[in-house]
C-alpha cells in the first residue's frame, strides 16, 4: 500500500491541523463530442480503489454519440446536459449535481492512473486546511509520451502560493477541489474560455486557501495537436483576460507589480504567437488586446515589432 502522504508538497498549515475522516469523492467530467474517449476515461475512474461516490458527466450539447455511449455504463455514472457553453459552464453543471465533499476532475480525452482517488482523498484528509489538491501527471502529444512528468518541467510552488499564482499556473488543472471552497468564489467563471483554471486557483488562493501537490504521476494528460498556432493565440488572449479580471482582488501593491510583469510577459507571448498564426482573425483580436489604456505606446511598439499589424499598414509606399 503506498504512503501517499509521504509525497505531499504543500504549505506549512498556519495553525495546527488535526486530520480528518476521507472526504467524499465526486469525480467530474465535462464532454462534448467526447464519444471516442470518454469510454477509457470513465474505466479508469470506476476501477480506482477507494470507488468515488459518484461519476458525474456534463454532456455540453453533443452532436455525436455520446448519450448512446454513457447508455452502456447505467447506473455507475450520473449524466447532466446542457447546450454547449465550453469548459466553465460543463464543470459547474456538473459541480452543481455532485454530492462529494471533493470534487476530482477528469477530461473526457484524458485517465485516471491506479491510485489517484486515494492520492487525492488521503491527502485532503490529512490537511483539511488545503482546499485544492493535485497530483503529478504523465503528458502525452498525440499519443507519444513526453520523457519527463508534468512537474518534472515545471515548479509546484509551497512558500509563497499567492504571488507565484501571479506569475504562472502552477497547479495543475486537473486536480480536486473543496465543494465548499469551489461554491465560495463561485465556481468557475463562465466566461473564461481558456485558462478557466488558472482562473480558478486565483481567485481561491487570493481568498486564502491553498494548494497541496501528491508528487506522483497519476494522471495522464492527453494533448493533441490540432492548430497548434491558432491555440496557442486563443490561449494568451484568455490568458490575458483572467488576468485582467484579477486585478481588483490585489490589494497588496507587490502582488500588482507581480501581475502588471506577467501581463507584459504574455503581451509578448501574444504577439509572438499571432505573427506565426495565419488566421488574420486572431491577428486583429491581439492588435486590440495590446491596445490597452495603460501601455498604448508599448502595445503599439509590441505589435509592430511582431509584425501584428495589418500589412497595408505595415508597408512603406512605393
């Protein structure tokens, strides 16, 4: 039997903890068009010892066979349904149906590795003071395995959550979190399109809760590569949104000057990305979003510099 606890990265609790009783697991999983993958995704929830109380799926207006596939499962798994709204909306569908006093996340793309459910649910009772805990996951780009986990690129922050949360997502998404918690800062934003979980540890963390991490890989993340310049345009543009959204939660002028510097850092990442992007679109989505009140000049200078500008413009005359 693994000691999970042995692998917990978390912040030193503010005041003594006294462990609790395993909380309840509600295991979410939003979908939409999800026919093909979501079938390994819910095997892999239904076999995870301690079974979680439920397996809640939000069908976010399917056009393909979903619903037949879901048929095939009964009882063990829970369905809501709504029109397609994306990400945010399904999850507090979802959230809203679920009776779990934890509630895990799962895409319908991705698996839950052996051990996950216990990974989660021994470390939320062992620190009832983390409102969100994750695990290490293995990644994968269109079904070949990256050679290194998910945090053995990237840095679990446990000193200082509310500052580095500023700076970078470094929780990772698919994670679990409180109910209580998630209903306190109201669920996640609906109108975040992308980093709508990023957003959701902001808010959560700048109200005081934190984040612990089991530093064991087990999960594993599915990503596919489809327009991968396009994406990654759409990504810093919500990106720069949530952080937008967050400054009226910093009181501390620290943190602000943290956030304004990460700002600029994807205004760069912005434009950079929107010069290799061929859907002019997007192109004019960026301009408009370094045109802010702020930094006119510099947003000008940035969109000059990768080229975002239309090239009527762009071009000297003859």
């Amino acid at each position: 039997m693994t000691d999970w606890l042995s692998h917990l990265r978390a912040p030193a609790p503010a005041a003594p903890v006294d462990p609790g009783p395993l909380p309840t697991l509600s295991v979410l999983i939003p979908a939409y068009n999800a026919a093909d993958t979501i079938g390994e995704a819910l095997e892999s929830v239904l076999t995870q010892l301690p079974a979680p109380l439920e397996v809640v799926v939000s069908d976010d207006g399917s056009e393909d066979d979903l619903t037949g596939v879901l048929a095939g499962f009964g009882e063990r798994v829970r369905v809501v349904r709504g029109p397609n709204r994306g990400l945010a909306t399904a999850r507090n569908r979802a959230a809203a149906a679920a009776r779990g006093e934890l509630l895990g996340l799962l895409d319908a793309d991705d698996v839950w590795l052996p051990g996950r459910a216990a990974a989660l649910t021994e470390a939320a009772a062992a620190r009832p003071d983390l409102s969100i805990v994750t695990t290490d996951a293995w990644v994968t780009q269109d079904g070949r395995p990256d050679p290194a986990s998910y945090y053995g690129l990237r840095h679990f922050e446990v000193d200082d959550q509310e500052e580095y949360i500023l700076r970078e997502n470094f929780v990772f998404g698919a994670g679990a979190v409180r109910a209580r918690a998630l209903a306190e800062v109201g669920g996640y934003d609906p109108v975040a399109r992308w980093a709508e979980d990023w957003d959701l540890w902001l808010r959560l963390i700048h109200r005081g809760h934190r984040a612990g991490m089991v530093d064991v890989p087990l999960y594993e993340y599915r990503r596919r590569t489809g327009s991968l310049s396009n994406r990654k345009v759409d990504l810093a543009l919500g990106v720069l949104a949530v952080l937008e959204r967050a400054r009226p939660l910093l009181s501390d002028e620290r943190h602000a000057a943290v956030l304004a510097r990460t700002e600029r850092e994807w205004r760069v990442s912005a434009a950079r990305f929107a010069r290799q992007s061929r859907d002019p679109r997007r192109r004019r989505l960026v301009l408009a979003a370094l045109r802010t009140k702020d930094q006119p000049l510099g947003a000008r200078a940035l969109s000059l510099a990768y080229g975002v500008v239309p090239s009527r413009i762009r071009r000297r005359p003859r």
